[in-house]
C-alpha cells in the first residue's frame, strides 16, 4: 500500500511538471503583457520549486557533503549546458543563423557567472538550475539549524521579506545612478532563491504532512468545486489585480496579489494533476522537464524564424507571434523536443553521473 501511494505520489509530480513545461514552452511565445502570458508567469517557476521541494528528502547527513552533493547535481549540467550553448552559439553564427553572435567574453562570464541567465548562448534557461542549487542549499542550512518548525516558518517568511525587499530596491532604484554606479542585482540570483525558497519549503511540508493527499479522497464534485475556486483566485488576482510577474527577475509588483496568484496557481495545476490518472506524454514531458527546459529556447528560435520566412516579416518570440501560433509553436517545440531526453542521458547525464559518484567517494568530513 505504501508503495503504491509513493508511485501516485511520483506519477502526480511527473504529470505537474509535464503540464508546466508546456506552459513554460508557450509563455516563451506569447507576447509579454498578454493575458494568458500574465497568468502562466504567475506561477509556472514557482510550480517547478514547489514541485522540487516536495520530492527533496532530507536524510540529516553531513551538511557539507550534502551541500556538496546538491552542488554537483545542479551546479555541473548548469556549467555543461552553458559550454553547449556557447558551441551551437559560435557554429550557428558562422552558418546558418548570422544574428546569432556574442557580443564579448565579458559579457558570456557576467551572464554566465554572476548573473547566471546565459541568454548570450540562447539556454537562458538554465538559471534555474543554478538558482535551485542556491534554494537547495539554504534549505539544507535551516534543517541543519534543527530549529522548531515555527522558527523553520519564521525563517521562510524572513526569506519572502528580503526577496520582496531587494524586489521593491531594484526597481525603484536600480534603473538610477547612484554616485555614477548602476545598482546591479545581487550575483547567483539569490533575491530570486530567497522567494524560491518559499515554494520549495511549502511543498516539502506538503509531503511531509501529506496536506495535499486528502484531496484525493474527496468526491469528484469537491475536488472541482475546489479547483474552480482556486483557479478564480488566482485568475481575479492575476488579470484583474496584479500585473505581470516574472520569478527569475525577481520582479513581484503587489506583494499580495503575487502570493495569492502564485499559491493559487501552483495548487491548482498540482492538485488537477493528482485527477489525471494515466498519460504517458505528460509522464514522459515531466520525467524529462530538465533537459527540455533547458534547450527549448533554441528551438524557439527556429520557430520563430520559420515564421518569419513564411509570413515575409521579422516575428520575434514574446512580441508578435499570433496566438494560434504560439499553440502550433508549442507543439512544434515539444516534437523537436523528443529526441533531447535521450541525447541528454548520454552525453550531459552521463558526465553528471560520474563527477557525482567521484566526488561524493572521494570526500569526507
């Protein structure tokens, strides 16, 4: 019986994830400010950090070498993928795709090492994985305080305020000069990882607490009364109240209507993804999210330039694609997109699999 509930349990993780990586494909395509773009930003990273904190165990080893072993496991596909995108980068602009071209090595170690958003070499993406790490490791930090659980939520809430505050800083500021000097973002997107952090906590105590599997045994009829009212929320925050929201910039607008929206979002997309019982493709899209998210902006970009041949004017990603488009575009990426989970396992995969089980042998404390 255990069993069977662990493997509902990572069914519903993996449909969740399947689901947000085609929300994640399309926000990339819909033009910004756009309704349906408001309501996807909402809450598709912050499903992703919830989705991560529910399945993250936490067995009271070493801190260091679990520090070291979260490091290992996000931190190496993070720098690969970035050495990748800086290879097809270099090739495509020599061949097929002249736009494509870095500006300067200055600007590849900025994005790559202190911003960590390498939209340079068109796997932008990616900061999340660097930004989990940083979330993983402040998540290890509070349970190694072996604190109550009231002072562990006191600690979260104090990581919402500083992300919140550095929010409200940065915009208000950080487009001025002060004393000749830009305000740039904190480095390693840690104004980011102190909100991440938030939904990575609320959805390892989801587990933990199994808040969530109550929902299962509920009548169909209250689970829809329940996931209706959870999408109104977060739609009437969204549309109405709050304008757009985007969690890797670390930009919220109203703090209030943020979470609401968000913790609406997220819930509704994984408690609806606990009634979905069997499909394959989205299993299949959320057991391999990582890579696909990772990649998927490359062929955004020939999707978009497809489109530009056809419709015999510039179309650019986010700006001016038509919405029926972006539905096609999706399915368009998420074909091309197949072969990436297999490619991966034997190359990026396979490489993050030895340095862990070399690393981790070889230290000690």
């Amino acid at each position: 019986m255990e069993t069977q509930i662990l493997q509902n349990r990572n069914a519903q993780v993996d449909i969740a994830k399947g689901i947000g990586i085609f929300f994640v494909i399309i926000g990339h395509l819909i033009t910004y400010g756009h309704p349906i773009f408001r309501w996807i930003f909402s809450f598709h990273m912050p499903l992703f950090f919830f989705l991560s904190g529910y399945v993250f165990k936490y067995d009271s080893e070493q801190l260091g070498r679990g520090v070291l072993k979260t490091l290992c496991s996000l931190l190496t596909p993070y720098f690969l993928m970035c050495l990748f995108g800086l290879a097809v980068t270099i090739l495509a602009s020599k061949t097929i795709i002249p736009g494509w071209h870095i500006n300067s090595l200055k600007d590849v170690i900025f994005q790559v090492f202190y911003f960590v958003q390498p939209e340079c070499l068109h796997v932008g993406q990616v900061w999340f994985l660097f930004c989990l790490a940083m979330v993983q490791v402040l998540f290890l930090l509070l349970k190694n305080l072996k604190v109550s659980e009231r002072m562990e939520i006191l600690f979260v809430i104090l990581s919402f305020s500083l992300s919140i505050g550095l929010s409200c800083i940065y915009m208000k500021i950080g487009g001025r000069q002060i004393m000749n000097h830009s305000i740039p973002r904190p480095p390693f997107k840690l104004d980011t990882a102190f909100m991440g952090l938030v939904f990575f906590y609320l959805g390892n105590k989801d587990c933990e607490k199994q808040i969530s599997a109550s929902f299962n045994s509920k009548p169909l009829y209250k689970k829809g009364l329940v996931l209706l009212l959870l999408l109104c929320v977060n739609l009437i925050y969204v549309i109405m109240l709050n304008d757009t929201v985007n969690l890797a910039n670390n930009w919220y607008k109203n703090t209030v209507f943020f979470a609401l929206s968000s913790i609406t979002g997220v819930y509704f997309i994984f408690l609806f993804s606990s009634m979905v019982k069997h499909s394959k493709i989205l299993e299949f899209y959320g057991k391999n999210s990582l890579p696909i998210f990772a990649f998927h902006s490359m062929f955004l970009t020939a999707y978009a330039a497809l489109l530009t041949k056809i419709l015999k004017h510039p179309v650019y990603c986010m700006n001016n694609i038509p919405l029926y488009l972006c539905f096609l575009g999706m399915f368009f990426v998420a074909v091309l997109s197949l072969p990436i989970p297999f490619i991966y396992k034997h190359t990026i995969g396979l490489v993050v699999k030895l340095a862990k089980k070399r690393i981790l042998t070889k230290y000690t404390i």
